[in-house]
C-alpha cells in the first residue's frame, strides 16, 4: 500500500532497513539488536498529523511504546510532545529535548514525588486518575505554590474489541480513569479544591484497536463530561482522545484506518471547540523497528521442528504476554521452508516468538528478523536469566548509528556490588 512502507525491503535477496543491509548492522553491534527506521516513524506521524490539519491539535507520543532517547528526539524535531506514566519517563522526556509545556502525565499510580517533578517541569496536563490522586495533586501543588493544570481521565465504559484482554482500558471494571457516572462529582470536588485547574478531560479506550467503532461510542461520553465541567465553570481547554490506533502485525490484517479515525475524532472536537490531543505509542513506532537475531542451533525433537535463536522473552516478550504475532523473515535469501516453532534459550515454556510458523530452511549463524517490534518490545525487555538487554539501532537513510549500546555482563551486577550495610529497625 503506498505510502505505508515499513521501512524494511528486500534488496537482492538482503534485508534492508531503509538503506542499510541488516547484515552489516548485526556484523557492526552484534546480535540480539532493535533496529529502528527513522524515516518511517516520520512518515507514520505527518500522516497522522496531516489527518487533523485545520483543527487545533497536538500529538503526544507516549513514551512507554518506545522511550529510546534518539527515538525521542526524532519525534521532538518533528514538533510531537509526549504523554508519559512515569518520573522516569519524564526524565527521559526533558533529556531527549521536550519541554515540560510539551508532557502530558497518565497513570494511574503516580507517586508524590513524581508529582512534583511533573509540576517542577511545568507540564502541560496531568490527568487524574481517581479522587484520591486528586487529593494528592491538590495537596503537593499547594506546597509547590503552584496550581496544577489537571485534566480528568474519564472511562467511558464502552466495549473495547482488542487483539488481547490486557490491552483494554476503557471497559467497565478496569482500574483506570473516572467511571463516567462519577465525573460529574468529581468537576464539584475539583471546583472546592485551591490548588488544581480542570483544563481537560480525555480517555484512552485500549491499544491495537482495530476500529472506530469504539471511539463512536465513547466520543459523546467524553463529550457530555465535556459539557458538565465547562457549565460548572472549569477551564477546559483540551480534550484528550488517547492513543491505541493499530497496526498490521500479520500480512492479512489492514493497517489502521487513519482517515475514518480523523472523521470521527474531528467531528468531536469541532463541536466541542477545543484543542485535540492525541497519545498514539505504537502507530507512530512499531512498523519502524524489528529485533534482529541470529540462530543458534536447530533441533528436532518429539516430531517437531525448532529454530532456537540467541534472543527471547526478555528482549521481546510480547508473544508470551499477549500471545502476539510477530512475522518473523530470514534476512538473506535462503531456499526450501521448514514449520517450525522458533524459540529463545530463556527457562520458560512460554519464552518463543512462533509456533508452527513455515519459515524459510535457515541454519545456525543465519540472521532472522522478528518484524513490528518497534512498539512495547526494547522497554518491555529484561534482565531474566541475566541477559544484558540488546543494542539498539537507529537507522537513517544510508546511515546507522547505536543509539542504545549493548549492555554489558558488569551492567548486570553493578547495584549490587555494594557490601551489605546491615541495619535494624
Ligand atoms: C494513557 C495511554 N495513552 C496512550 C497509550 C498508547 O497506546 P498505543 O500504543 O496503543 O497508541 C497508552 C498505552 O497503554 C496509554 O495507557
């Protein structure tokens, strides 16, 4: 489809990311490594920032499907801001460039002094979760001296069609945002409250949601919340759509339909006349990185075949988690196909990337390229079994560069080198 490329194609029988063979990037770094298209995480946001020319909005990537500084700062110099859940990802935030005027702060477990850093930044919103953050807010802007610009995350309470359970948020009985019946009280108690500015209401429905079939339902939810907090004098100057836009992980599924989705948000937002905010994570990253790894050794054993390679679950665990798909290629071209279950060397049965996948005959030494592992991959990897995490690269064009280095065997025990320095109570 044009205009949707990855960034990775097949150039005389090598993949290429953009215009560099994988090869050369795992004979440079080594292998497991994440290698990322700069030029598709571009391309992926002028679209979607085209879709709502002429409306007043903002597109804050959120932080947690990719936070890899260089990453960052492709986004930063494209104008996006960030919707971050975490100090953590807020240092890496102000790091990578942003500005505090350019953060948006979700989550629904944010700690008192993640709340003052947030307020130090100057962030633009910091949406709330429940009452009981509110106090908190309230009480920790009051010391600051500050009012805390704040924004309600509503649920909305609609069914959510998601690839899987975990990745739904916006349906009744899930632990985030304001059930929508409660809004309303909530606007009173923020009114009573000195140190805290309702200046917008959002949501965010789930991840990989196929559809706006949701977004349909939900919009005149967010959008009646709207109406309550501005006839009770609030502020409100945004309205937050969140993020969860999909992206195609099997060649059969469609790629989101960014037009349809820009329909109905904007229908929205015009008839509430305020300033859009997005939080797309893995639309604007996932096409654009894959996991390059190496086989190890093949096996056969019980009747099946298996391609045991020296990445796994604690670099890419979405397929245990979420039982994800990822298309997984041979990155040069090799003849005859094998079915095969493709697995990592982690202790877990659940630590494989494919089961019974038909994958080209590879061996031992060559190089397998797990696609569409842009998103939720490096930032959900781990030290399980003590694996140092991978390397991560950023490719450009022509050119790449490490933009996340390797991390070593010392990196693994550092903390803990410290003698214990025993105390008691
Ligand atoms: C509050 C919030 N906003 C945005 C996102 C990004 O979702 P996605 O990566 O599906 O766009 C998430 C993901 O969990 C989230 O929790």
């Amino acid at each position: 489809m044009p205009g949707v490329s990855s960034g990775f194609e097949t150039v005389d029988g090598v993949l290429h990311a953009e215009r560099v063979p994988l090869p050369a990037i795992a004979a440079a770094v080594g292998t497991p490594a994440y290698v990322y298209c700069a030029n598709t995480i571009r391309e992926r946001f002028r679209r979607l920032d085209e879709a709502f020319a002429g409306i007043p909005h903002h597109i804050h990537f959120a932080v947690k499907a990719n936070s890899n500084l260089h990453v960052l700062r492709v986004l930063q110099s494209l104008g996006a801001g960030v919707d971050i859940v975490s100090g953590g990802e807020l240092y890496r935030a102000l790091e990578a460039g942003f500005r505090g005027t350019d953060v948006v702060f979700s989550g629904v477990g944010k700690t008192v002094d993640e709340i003052a850093h947030a307020l130090e930044a100057g962030v633009q919103l910091i949406n709330v979760e429940s009452e009981a953050e509110l106090v908190v807010i309230d009480m920790v802007a009051g010391q600051k001296g500050v009012k805390a610009p704040i924004a309600i995350r509503v649920n909305p309470e609609v069914t959510v069609e998601t690839p899987h359970e975990y990745i739904k948020t916006g349906e009744k009985g899930q632990k985030f945002g304001i059930p929508r019946d409660d809004v309303a009280r909530l606007c009173d108690v923020i009114r009573d409250l000195p140190n805290v500015e309702l200046r917008g209401l959002g949501m965010h429905l789930g991840s990989q949601i196929g559809n706006a079939d949701p977004l349909r339902d939900a919009l005149p939810r967010l959008l009646s919340a709207i109406a309550y907090a501005r006839q009770a004098g609030h502020p409100v100057a945004f309205m937050d759509v969140g993020g969860g836009l999909s992206v195609p992980y099997e060649s059969h599924e469609a790629p989101a339909d960014i037009e349809d989705y820009a329909r109905v948000v904007r229908a929205a937002v015009q008839e509430a006349g305020l300033t859009l905010l997005l939080e797309p994570g893995r639309y604007l990253v996932a096409e654009s990185g894959v996991l390059l790894t190496r086989v190890l050794y093949r096996k056969h054993a019980a009747g099946k075949d298996f391609v045991v390679t020296d990445s796994g679950m604690s670099d890419l665990i979405r397929p245990a988690l979420y039982h994800a798909y990822h298309g997984i290629e041979a990155v040069s071209a090799t003849s005859g196909s094998i079915t095969a279950d493709v697995v990592g060397p982690i202790c877990e049965s659940g630590d494989f990337f494919a089961k019974d996948r038909v994958l080209p005959d590879v061996k031992a030494g060559d190089l397998l390229c797990v696609r569409t592992a842009g998103a939720y991959g490096f930032t959900m990897a781990s030290n399980y079994n003590s694996r140092p995490r991978p390397a991560e690269v950023l490719v450009d064009g022509e050119r790449f560069a490490v933009a996340g280095a390797r991390e070593q065997l010392d990196d693994l025990v550092r903390l803990e080198r410290a003698p214990l320095q025993w105390r008691t109570a």
